[in-house]
C-alpha cells in the first residue's frame, strides 16, 4: 500500500483523470474531494462491498432460476 501525506487542500492524481484533494480535516474525519469521470465508479468501501455482495447473491440467484426452468432442460 502506498502512504502519502497530504495537507488540506492538497491533491492526489490517480492516473491521468482521477484527483482526490484532501478537502477538510476534523478530529478523527477527513473529508475527501473526488474527481472523476462518469464512468469511473466511485463509492465509498462499505457500498463497494454491498453491492458486490449483491451482485454475487443475484448471480447465484439466476443460475438457481436456470437450473430450475423447464425450457432450458435437454
């Protein structure tokens, strides 16, 4: 894992399109700015997992659908 340090109102690039600047530092917070494009997902890592989870239940759920449709039987 790689550690910067950064003072408010000091930024990071990520790549060519990707800045994260330290926007506020209170206590135990750090209020972070992202810019992205759009099409760059950006969530925090709590939503990250839940919608990975979710993602991974949907698919079990559609392979389990599968296997039970009669249509798809040989």
């Amino acid at each position: 894992m790689l550690v910067l340090t950064r003072k408010v109102n000091e930024s990071i690039m990520i790549g060519d399109e990707v800045k994260i600047t330290v926007v506020e530092v209170k206590g135990d917070q750090v209020k972070l700015g992202i810019t992205a494009p759009r099409n760059i997902a950006v969530h925090r890592e709590e939503v990250y997992e839940e919608i990975q989870r979710e993602n991974r239940l949907a698919s079990q759920s559609a392979a389990v659908g599968q296997e039970l449709d009669p249509a798809r039987r040989k």
